[in-house]
C-alpha cells in the first residue's frame, strides 16, 4: 500500500472501525499501522470529512496529553495514515482473559480527567486502547464534543468489565 509515494507491506488486518480499516505493516524493518479511510455507511454516526476529522482529532487529543500513537504521515488523496505501532494486548483482550489490570482503570480515569476538562469524549470501546509496558494508550483518534451520555462511566464501563453488555458483543463479534 503506497502513502505519500511510499511503499508498505501489509502484514494483516488489525481491525475495523467505523471510518476505516487499520493494518499492520512494515516498512524498513519497523512496524506501522496504516489506516485506510472507508466510506461505508454507520447506522449511529454520522461523519463528515473523515480525513480532515483524523487529523483534526489528532492534534486536539495530542494538545491535552492523551496517550496515542504518533501520526507519522497522511495521505489526503488516498485518504490514509500512517501510526506509530503500539504493541500489546487490547483493554478487550484483557477483558476477555479476565485480566485487566487496574493500572488501566487508573489511568482511564486520568484521561478522562483531561478529556472532560476539555469538553471532549473519545470511544471508550475497549479494542480502541493497548496497554504497553504499564502505559495505556488510545490507539484511535476519534473524539467529540462532550456528552454525559457517551462518557466513560454512562457508557465506555460497560465494556471494562465482563459485564452483560460485553459478554453479547463478544459472542456476537469473536471468533473462537
């Protein structure tokens, strides 16, 4: 996959979200994530200029300190980026595993801390954050205008724990 004229292996599909398909790939023996932008419909969000939004995102989470990785470039014609590529296991995987440390919940709350200071939300779901080396990281860019309704605890903590609202999603949407 070519961004800005250059060139990365693709290795595997990391993950769908609701603007794109992110991927693990290589270029000059390190590893990076390249998303590539989607215009599929989504029946609970509505999008506007989705590149513009990603990059957007970015620089308002990186002003307040929200542990992310580092956009390393982007590519408006084609519509994709290029991340830094965080390695570790997903706060969903850990879920699973039963196994989340509370490291993790600590530092959610600090980030929510900042966010709610600012007026934003982020996507609370669990596959948006990876815990590396005890440093938890928002590994998507997605943030919007503050509602009580989206925060952290009236909607993300329902996914944090083996709650009802995870066990359906995971058996809806695992493979096992």
């Amino acid at each position: 996959m070519r961004v800005n004229e250059k060139e990365y292996t693709i290795l595997r599909l990391l993950g769908k979200g609701k603007g794109g398909y992110s991927y693990l790939a290589e270029k000059d023996y390190s590893y990076v994530v390249v998303k590539q932008i989607h215009h599929e419909p989504c029946d609970y969000y509505e999008f506007g200029d989705k590149m513009e939004a990603e990059l957007r995102d970015y620089r308002r989470l990186r002003e307040i300190g929200i542990p992310m990785p580092e956009l390393l470039d982007a590519d408006r014609k084609e519509e994709r980026l290029v991340k830094e590529y965080i390695a570790g296991d997903t706060v969903f995987d850990l879920v699973s595993r039963e196994n989340l440390p509370e490291i993790c919940l600590r530092q959610i709350k600090e980030m929510c801390h900042l966010l709610y200071k600012a007026g934003l939300n982020i996507d609370y779901f669990p596959t948006n954050f990876i815990l590396q080396d005890g440093t938890l990281y928002y590994v998507d860019y997605e943030c919007n205008a503050y509602m009580e309704e989206w925060n952290f605890e009236n909607w993300g903590v329902k996914y944090w724990s083996r709650t009802p609202e995870f066990i359906k999603y995971a058996e809806e949407h695992v493979k096992v």
